[in-house]
C-alpha cells in the first residue's frame, strides 16, 4: 500500500527520500491526503527535473505563490468558481510578474465582461492586461477607450465615406418588389 508506493519514488523512482515527504507535506497542506496523488505529484516533479530538495522546496513555493495570487483574484473579481491551475498561473503573472492593482484587474474584468457577452474569459483579459504591460499603463486614469472597428474596410476620404453613408441610407430603404408569377 502506502509504505510500497514511498518506497517505490524512493528506490525505484530516485527521488530523495527528504523531497517525497516535501511532496507528501505539499500535499496535505492543500486538502489532498491521497498517496495516489503524492506519487503523480512527486513522479511528476521528477519529470520536470524537480528532484532535490531545494528544487522541491522552489516548486512548493511557486505553486502557494501561484495560489495565492488566484486566491487574490479571485476575491478582487467576486468570481463564483475557483480558477483552473492554467488560469491561477495568469493571475500570477498579473500580480506578480506585471504587479497590476486591484483597480486595474477590475478595469480589465470589465471591458472583458462588456467585450465577452458577459461570459469570464481569462484568456481575453490577459490580453488586455497584457497590452496594458506592454504599453507602461499604471492606472485606469491612463486607459484609452477601446476603439470600435468597423465593419468592412475603412475609408479615411471624406467624399468615400461620405458616399458610404449615402449608399447605406439607400440599402436600408430599398424594398424589393415581387411579382407574381402564373
């Protein structure tokens, strides 16, 4: 049973016997007390050359760090379900990598909201969180309006669109007339 499966990373698997009771720690600190699941997390970290100790003690951190940052965004947006790990590593990357505020997370919640039909789509936000980052903004007072795109190509002569316009009025009162045939 459980003794096996320690003695299974231990032995057969490699992994230091102080870095299996890391994972075993890591484990029951977040709720999963499976030896099932402290043997895929520990094989796991092997696989990512995650064996040592202090490699071990590094990845723990990362991923209570990883946690903690969902935790904070998930608070900050009042979501109603908890992220997925990819997602926890996006709040990451904004709090921790970008150090985007509160304020500046909601921003970006709500344009993606209005953008997105109302649907949560963390993947659209980061975008936005990321052209935020890439252009050096610091606070909401700084965003610009998202600009509208038009549908179809954009004129900017005057005379063009102003024949647009006219040709678009007349679409909208043409009615076709059908006869009937017999």
């Amino acid at each position: 049973g459980d003794n096996a499966t320690l003695l299974y990373l231990i032995t057969t698997a490699g992994i230091p016997a102080m870095s299996v009771l890391m994972a075993v720690g890591y484990a029951v600190s977040i709720g999963k007390v499976s030896i099932r699941y402290v043997e895929s997390l520990a094989l796991a970290w092997a696989d990512e050359d995650v064996i040592t100790p202090e490699q071990v003690d590094g990845k723990i951190r990362y991923l209570q760090q990883t946690r903690a940052a969902a935790d904070k965004v998930e608070k900050v947006l009042e979501l109603v379900r908890p992220l997925t790990a990819a997602q926890a590593k996006m709040a990451d990357k904004w709090l921790n990598l970008w150090h985007f505020s509160d304020v500046m997370l909601q921003k970006a919640y709500a344009i993606m909201i209005e953008k997105c039909e109302g649907k949560f789509s963390p993947a659209y936000m980061d975008k936005i969180l990321e052209r935020w980052h890439a252009e050096g903004i610091p606070s909401p007072d700084r965003i610009e309006a998202p600009k509208t795109k038009k549908k179809g190509p954009a004129s900017t002569n005057p005379e063009q669109s102003s024949l647009d316009s006219e040709f678009e009025e007349q679409l909208l009162k043409y009615r076709p007339k059908f006869s009937k045939k017999g």
